[in-house]
C-alpha cells in the first residue's frame, strides 16, 4: 500500500495540521506494516512556482509528483488557512499536479479526472472560526474542487477551527483529535 503525506504549514512542531496529518499516517502504519509513505514538506522543501518557462524545464518534477499522487492508495494532506486560502506551497504543488493531458482531460461530457480515485484525508485547520462563512469555501472548497477535478472523490475533512483563540482551541482541538482517533480504526482496516 502506497500513501502520500503532504504537509504545507510554517509552523514546524508546533503546527497542529502536521500533528493530525501525521496521527492519520501512523494509523495507516499500524494497521499496513507494508505501507510505504511518500512524504512532501511543501514548507520546509518549497517547489517553484509555475512560469510560463517552468513547465517545460520543470518536466521531469512535474511527472515525479503525478506519478507519486497516481501511485497512492491514500492521500493525507495538512491545509492550514493562511490569509483565507491554502499555503502558496501547497498551491505550488496543486499547479505541478494539475496538467491537462496527465491528471485530467476536457472530452465531449467535459472534464474527466485522469487520476483514479483513492482515500484522500485533508487536515483543515484555522486560526479563527469561521463555519457557514465563505472562507470555509475559499479554504476546503478549493481542496474539494481541485481533488474532485482530478478524479478523486472519497474526501474526508479533518477540521480544527479557532485555534488563535484561547476560548475555542482546547475544545477544537480535542475534537478534531477525537475525528482522527475515530478515523485510524478504519484507516487500520482499509484494503486489509
């Protein structure tokens, strides 16, 4: 079994979207000695930024991290709000992935996602809280849209929201940590 681990928070160890994402991979662990992980730390180890040069010279990436994305059985992304969007890292990885031709082709019925669906685990975390408001859509809706776009569909949100704000953050968090305990179960149990 094959899982891809993209991490894109600034915040190192003190990241809590590094802390669930990494919860969800050790389940896997757990249950699939066998697992091999793919890790990418969008953070510490940025790609470059797509040019209208970049995708010519930058080939030979661009087709290691659609191979590494269409070899994975499971997919575990932590997404972290910044500034009511996804980290530039991680957008900078979506725009290497995203090639027509490769991940998804426009036919007669539209767009067809080219990568075959697999469990894909996003870890959605934000300072402040913003349920039912439009960031939620800029933030996990653009994840959803861009997954989706591309073939994937059996999505999961982990959420942990108002982690800035000392009244709200213990309880999220507990919550979103109670979310991935429930989940490494069935993440144990998954093609077993």
């Amino acid at each position: 079994m094959n899982l891809l681990h993209l991490d894109s928070s600034i915040l190192g160890s003190s990241s809590v979207s590094r802390e669930l994402s990494r919860s969800i991979v050790e389940g896997y662990r757990a249950g699939h000695p066998d697992l091999q992980v793919t890790y990418r730390d969008l953070a510490r180890d940025p790609l470059p930024h797509i040019d209208g040069e970049s995708q010519k010279r930058e080939e030979s990436l661009i087709d290691a991290l659609i191979d590494e994305l269409k070899a994975a059985d499971v997919v575990v992304i932590g997404a972290p709000l910044y500034n009511f969007a996804i980290p530039s890292g991680l957008k900078a990885w979506i725009d290497h992935v995203l090639i027509a031709g490769k991940t998804f082709k426009y036919g007669p019925a539209g767009v067809e996602g080219l990568v075959p669906d697999k469990k894909t685990y996003v870890v959605a975390t934000r300072g402040g809280v913003y349920e039912g408001s439009p960031v939620v859509q800029m933030h996990e809706g653009h994840l959803d849209t861009v997954l989706r776009f591309v073939g994937i569909r059996d999505i999961e949100f982990v959420r942990a929201e108002g982690l800035a704000m000392r009244e709200v953050r213990e309880t999220s968090l507990a919550a979103a940590r109670a979310h991935v305990a429930a989940l490494v179960p069935a993440a144990a149990q998954v093609a077993a």
